[in-house]
C-alpha cells in the first residue's frame, strides 16, 4: 500500500509540477469545502452556542461554551440512545448483516443456477428499493390490526412497534442491510484458493474447522473492512425513524433519530450539533480501531 | 492398492470426464497418470480422493471400498499443484495440520513435523511463513505436509509444474527417492511425459477419459499402442509416415523395406523414433534407408535434430554431436532393426 502510493507519487511528479496539479484539484476542493467541511465546522460552532429554531435565540445566539456537552452526557435520554445504539449496531449489523451476509454467500459459493440468482435477487431488492418504500412494507407487515405478519402467525391485535420496537428496527435493518455483506463475502470468498479447503478437507477438518483455518485467515480483511463499513452506517443510520420514530416513549430512540428529535422536533439546535459532533466522534474512535485492526492483521500467529 | 471398478465422473452437462474406467494400483506403486489437458487425468484423480463424487463404479483403498467415505476418512494425502500451503501458519504449523485435526497433542505434532521436516531438510525452516519460502521449499513443506500423517496413499497432482527447469529435475529425484524410501502407494497426475517416464513404476496414458494405454515407462516409449501415444510420449515426436504393405514389401515415402511375418497388407502408418535411426551422407549399399535432403538442424545440445525432406514427406532424425550434416547436403537415414512401428487405424499392428 505505502509503496504504492509513493509509487504513483513519483510518476506524477515530472508530468505535472505543483501550481498546475493545484489547478486540476480546485474545482474538487471547493466543492467539498462548501458542502463538507463548512458545515462540519458550523456544526462545531453550533454546538457551542443555544441557538434554536425559532424563538429569541434563534435571532440572537448565544455561546454558552460546553454548557451543551455537559448536558448532554449527564443526560439520561442521551445516555439511554446510546445504550440502544449500541445494541442496534451489535445486533443488526454486527451480528446481523454480517453473520446473516456471510452465511448466505456461504451456502450459494458453489451454486449455479436459479436458486442462487433468485435468493440473490431478493436480498439485493431489499437493498435497492428506496427506504420510505420499504419503511412502509414493514409497516403494513408489522401493523397491529391489518399486519401481514399478524395474518400468518394467527396473532391478531399484537402490536410489534409498540411491543418490541427495538426488536423489529433491528430485524428491519439486517433485512435491509444484509445485502451488501451478502455481496463483499460473495467476492471474498471466491479469493478462497479452493485447494486450500480441499487440503483441510482431505485433512478431514469439519466445516467448523475449515472456516478457522481457511476461509477466516483468508478474508480477514474483507471481514473488518465489512465490519468498518457497516458499523458507521448503522450507528448514523436514519431509517428506522420511518418505522418508529423513536418511540414508543424513546424505547427505539437510537442516536440519530434522539438528534432529530431534540434538534428538530426540539428545536434545539445548538444541542443537536454538540449531539452530532459527539457521535462523529464515536464514529472516528471506530473507525480508526477498525483501521488499527485493519493494519495489525498478518502479524497475528495461530496457535 | 488401490483399485478402480467400472468408475465412472459424467459432470452437469454430460461431459464424461472419467468414463467406465478399470485400474488396479499396487502397493507402494509409483503410478502416473499421463494426458494432455482436459483427458481427465486430475478428474480421476480428485475421484480417488473423494473431492468428486463419481456418477458410477466403485473405488477400493486397501481392500476397503470407499466410493461413498468422505475425503477426510479415506487416509490420504494429497499435494497439489499450488502446494495449497496455508499462509497464516509457519512451516511447522502447516506440516502439522492434518495431525491437529486428528487432535494428536500438540508435543506429539510437532516432534513429527520437525522429524519430517529433517528428512525433507527444512530444519532451518521451520519457523518460517510459506510466503518467505523459495517455490522448491514450499514444495518441499507441501510434501512434508503429506508425509507426517503417513497415509495409505499419496495423491499429487502435477507438484512438480510450478518449479522452474532446472529445479523440476532436481525435486524429481528427490521425489523418487522419497516415495522408495517411504514404499507407500503414490498416484501422480502430470501432462508432461518425460516426468511420467521419470518417475513412474506404470504409466497409464489417458485420453478422453480413457486409459488408452497402460504399461511400464519402457513399454510405453518401446511399442505405443496407438499414434496418440505415438506422438505423446518422447522429447522429440515420433515420425509416423504413410506407407503401403505388399508384395512382401513396405513402401514409405521412397524407401522400401521387407515386410515382417505376419503384417496384414494394405495402407499403415510406418513409426521411427528419431532416437531409433542412423544417419549418413555416403549412400549406403542395402536396401532399406530414406534418402532425402537436410533441410533443418536444430541444436540439442548433446545431439543436433536434422530434419530431412525425403519423398514430400520430413523425417526427423536424432544425431550425435558433430556427425550433423549441413542443411542442403543429401543423406540418408537407416532405421534401427526392429525398433520402426506400424500402425493402421491409429492401432499397433506390429513392428518393422
């Protein structure tokens, strides 16, 4: 990787000196400074200010310093959010999508044939379709009264959102999201040299044991880079607003949709941006423990 | 031994990749299986192996039939061609492996990976990753893989392809000593045929998922059964000339020879290895001799390759160094009695 870069960083050097390679990257650097780095940084002075969406501080903010920070974390709501983050991302996407994704690319790697486009096909509708679609599919299955599932499972009158809303947005998001691990393993597994499970085979190591000892060690990176990504979508993910919005009583409130729903429906904007800036911090304590993995691998030994 | 009835690999599609196939393998036989690609040779051998299923007949390892025995269960050990050496384990890990899943303690593994090791001389090696190893050591550790769990047979599918020349021929020897000293059964997939006649106790030539023919590697080069074979088996191709027999005569491509007791008349493809035939340039007084004109030479080394054009037809000849003519010159060629084959309808029909 590092000899890559410094690679390409060589061949660039002679063709195009520096004032014209600036020129090329203007056009890009404008656009992200106008459209991510000026926000990111209005949303930091945001969170250091009272400012609300209508009222007297909405004409006239005020910096109030860390006063939001120190609310916020001694907030029980904000504290219960990031309790059901935590167990939104570890259950569908970790355990979820992950587990889920793996397995099915597991089961089709050899399958030619209609089984495995149509399975694929499926997954990858759950994932293409537009998310108010497929929100309000679920909400037609979950419904207390005319739910789909209600109707198969002869439960008429349970009410899923209202009694077990984490449970659903989390079943809701790995069918949703499964996809994509389903698609990054497919790919990984095909990098799998198949006389290496051939070798463990005639080894007679069990399934078990051929995943230990030859596909894990194989796909390693393709499994933190899956980790990496689908951790950071789900923690920032918006969606299951569509299906609860939060509630009932914050039951479901990840932290996403606590923001939305002290920024917006609040009006608080000033906390919602000091909210907002301590999830992106969460999101880059992740990240960066994901790339360290990422980085360390190889030099793990086996027994 | 291992013994093959009626087997049979028909894949989706209906390609028959083995087809109806018979063969007994002895014990600590070194047995080749020879064929250009897509003859079915590895098929056969993955069959052994239990990685295939076979759509018919039945496959016995030592007396005990284990057509439906998972791979794991049939007590083999196989080497692939890309030595398939795990990349995350050290050498000693990698040889060990087939013991760790026997669940043999960990002491007990790694005293007989590291007196494998020993006689493979990998010693030095042993706490290295596969991906520091040069392509003779890998091969080496892949062996070593295959020899700690002292199974009833080896299976290696082409394990020598990946080596460059001059390695290939030191690993051969090496391999050949192994598998004496060692006396198990080994079953060896290779294309290359100087390989197969190498190492080989028998050699089965295999073509379309046939054994075309089966015999020692002396029988095999000596008296090919068909012009396949012919023509597969040798350094330098085997010449197959059209020719005539009657009249108690054999007439090829200008030259005329008795005809040997027994030899049905009519059209047959007259064989002479260029090995098997002598070259002059002085016209020799007999009958019998291919007269023609030099028209290549192809340096062997030890030998030179003249090829001749005599009649329309080339004939190739192997000559010592320093006896090679130049090109343009006339000469002769007098084929070794005994040593020229006739074949009709691509069929052994007797020798000349």
């Amino acid at each position: 990787m590092a000899r890559l870069r410094h690679d390409r960083a060589d061949m660039s050097a002679p063709m195009v000196s520096g004032k014209h390679s600036l020129t090329f990257v203007v056009p890009a650097l404008v656009l992200i400074g106008v459209f991510l780095v000026f926000p990111a940084l209005w949303t930091v002075y945001l969170g250091l200010t009272d400012y609300r969406l209508t009222g007297l501080a909405a004409a006239d903010p005020r910096v109030v310093g860390a006063a939001n920070y120190a609310e916020a974390l001694g907030d029980e709501r904000f504290r219960t959010s990031l309790w059901l983050t935590v167990q939104f991302v570890l259950g569908s996407a970790v355990l979820g999508q992950a587990v889920l994704g793996f397995a099915i690319a597991w089961a089709l790697r050899d399958r030619r044939g209609p089984l495995k486009s149509v399975t694929e096909g499926l997954v990858l509708l759950a994932w293409i379709l537009p998310s108010s679609v497929v929100a309000f599919l679920w909400i037609a299955l979950l419904d207390r009264d005319g739910g789909t599932l209600n109707a198969i499972l002869h439960t008429p009158g349970f009410a899923w959102l209202l009694d077990h809303p984490m449970a659903s947005i989390i079943v809701f998001n790995v069918w949703r999201g499964t996809a994509f691990s389903m698609m990054l393993y497919g790919a990984a597994l095909e990098n799998v040299p198949p006389s290496h499970l051939e070798t463990a085979r005639l080894a007679g190591a069990s399934t078990l044991q051929q995943l230990r000892d030859v596909v894990l060690p194989h796909i390693k990176g393709h499994v933190l880079t899956n980790l990496l990504l689908i951790t950071l979508w789900t923690f920032n993910d918006f969606t299951a607003f569509q299906l609860t919005a939060g509630g009932p009583d914050g039951r479901s409130e990840i932290l996403p949709v606590y923001i939305y729903n002290v920024a917006m429906s609040g009006g608080r904007l000033g906390f919602g941006a000091a909210v907002s800036f301590l999830v992106l911090v969460v999101n880059l304590v992740l990240a960066f423990a994901y790339l360290r993995l990422l980085r360390s691998r190889g030099e793990v030994r086996p027994s | 031994m291992i013994a093959l009835r009626g087997l049979t690999k028909e894949f989706p599609g209906g390609v028959r990749a083995v087809d109806s196939l018979d063969l007994e393998i002895g014990d600590g036989e070194f047995f080749a299986l020879l064929g250009p690609s897509g003859c079915g040779k590895t098929t056969l051998l993955r069959t052994i192996a239990g990685l295939e299923t076979p759509t018919s007949g039945r496959i016995e390892i030592g007396g005990v039939d284990v057509t439906g025995t998972p791979p794991g269960r049939r007590d083999v050990a196989m080497v692939f061609q890309d030595y398939a050496l795990f990349p995350h384990m050290d050498v000693t890990a990698n040889i060990a492996y087939p013991l760790r899943i026997r669940k043999v303690p960990r002491a007990e593994r790694e005293a007989k990976a590291a007196e494998t090791a020993s006689r493979l001389s990998l010693s030095e090696l042993l706490d290295r990753r596969p991906g520091q190893l040069s392509g003779g050591q890998q091969q080496r550790v892949a062996l070593a893989r295959a020899v700690a769990c002292r199974p009833k047979a080896f299976l290696f599918d082409e394990p020598l392809s990946n080596l460059d020349a001059r390695l290939r021929l030191e690993a051969r020897t090496f391999l050949k000593r192994l598998q004496r000293e060692l006396a198990v059964t080994t079953v060896f997939v290779t294309h290359d045929q100087s390989e197969a006649l190498a190492l080989a106790d028998r050699i089965a030539v295999m073509s379309a998922g046939r054994i075309t023919q089966l015999g020692t590697p002396s029988e095999v080069f000596r008296r090919p059964a068909t012009t396949f074979v012919a023509s597969f088996i040798g350094s330098t191709p085997m010449n197959l000339l059209p020719g005539v027999a009657g009249d108690g005569a054999l007439r090829v491509a200008g030259a005329e020879f008795p005809l040997p007791d027994g030899t049905p008349e009519g059209e047959v493809l007259y064989g002479l290895r260029p090995e098997y035939a002598d070259l002059t340039t002085r016209e020799p007084g007999e009958k019998g001799a291919f007269s023609g004109k030099v028209a290549v030479v192809e340096n062997l080394g030890t030998a030179h390759l003249v090829t001749l054009e005599c009649a329309d037809h080339l004939l190739q000849v192997v000559v010592p160094e320093g006896a090679e003519p130049p090109p343009g010159t006339a000469a002769w060629v007098v084929p070794r009695p005994g040593r020229a084959l006739l074949y009709r309808d691509d069929t052994l029909v007797g020798g000349a």
